[in-house]
C-alpha cells in the first residue's frame, strides 16, 4: 500500500506539472484561470511533498517535507473555495482574505514548528 501511495503522489505531480503546462500555453488568463492555477500549483506542491517525505532518508529531511506537505495542505482548501466562488461568479472578496489570511497564520506556526513537531519511523 505504501509503495503505491508513493508512485500515486509521483504520478498526481506529473499529472499537475502538464496541467499546468496546459494552462500556461493557452491564451490569456483570466480570473477563473489564475484561481485555477493557484489550485494546481497546491496540489502539486501537496503531491511532490508527500514524494519526497515518503522516499526521504533521514529524519530532518522527512521533516522538512512534512512540514511542506501540511504547509500544501494547508491552502489547498481556500485555493479550491476561491476558484469555485470565481467559476460560479461570486464575489465574495472578504471571507475569501480572511481564508488566505488564517491560512497564511497557520502556515507560518508550522513554519515555527508548533504544528508538526517531528517524524520518526515505524
């Protein structure tokens, strides 16, 4: 089970990169596009993460990709609610900065370590 979650996470970032790619090389980007970008950008960035810190081998590594992997995880929600509110043409400005902005405080205590603490091996 593990070794597939490893190769799913793997192929999900190369699934993301030639979407991404996708979205880059067609014409213009709109609001709904930017917002769809930025979704993509948290999924991969979710993806590559849980790679490295399934095949890292040392516990400070494994750390550090946790730490990215919450960090992801973190604002792939409000980067969801932001481009659903923009596909169906809502405008709801402020809940939506006030996600980012919890989103942003929360990513920064686990930058400071209050989140996620250490990794260790079974």
């Amino acid at each position: 089970m593990n070794t597939y979650l490893t190769i799913s996470s793997l192929v999900n970032t190369f699934s993301g990169l030639l979407l991404l790619s996708l979205l880059f090389s067609s014409r213009g980007i709109d609001r709904v596009k930017s917002r769809f970008i930025l979704l993509t950008i948290s999924v991969i960035g979710r993806s590559f993460s849980y790679f490295l810190w399934r095949i890292s081998d040392s516990a400070t590594l494994a750390l550090l990709y946790c730490q990215f992997l919450t960090v992801f995880s973190i604002f792939s929600p409000i980067t969801f609610l932001d481009f659903c509110l923009e596909l169906v043409g809502l405008r709801r400005r402020m809940p939506v900065f006030l996600g980012y902005l919890l989103c942003l405080v929360v990513a920064l205590m686990v930058a400071a370590g209050y989140v996620v603490e250490g990794v260790e091996s079974k």
